[in-house]
C-alpha cells in the first residue's frame, strides 16, 4: 500500500466518525485526509478548503479526485 492508499484508508474511517488515527499525521497528510473525507470543520478548524488545496498540491489533487469522486460526503 503506498502512502496516498493509506491516507484514503484513514480518510474512510475519518468519513465514518473515526478520527483515531489522523493524530499521528502530518500537517499535509491531514489537510488531505480532511479534504477527501469532508470533516474540514473537525479536522482542520481553523485551515480555509483554499489553504488545505494548495498545501496538499496538484498531485495528491489529482490522485484524491479519481478516488474519491464517486463516493458520497457525509450528511453530519
């Protein structure tokens, strides 16, 4: 499993509720765990979505947008 695989695996469980393992990620590797998940306002509080996209770079954009386009946003 390579490193963005991962992060989707914790952005799965962070959609669901489970924050448990996003304390031990970096200030990147959150922001894109908060963006694919849609818990911005849980994660990253007090980071604007525009701050976390330019943190999180084109690559990482563009490998978040294929995986996570289809899936739904959670409700809550």
């Amino acid at each position: 499993m390579n490193q963005l695989e991962h992060l989707d695996e914790i952005a799965r469980e962070a959609w669901a509720g489970d924050y448990a393992r996003t304390g031990v990620l970096s200030k990147g590797e959150l922001l894109y765990v908060a963006l694919a998940s849609g818990r911005m306002r849980e994660l990253c509080p007090s980071d604007s979505i525009a701050y976390a996209v330019d943190r999180v770079g084109p690559e990482w954009m563009a490998h978040m947008l294929t995986v996570w386009r289809a899936d739904t946003q959670p409700q809550n």
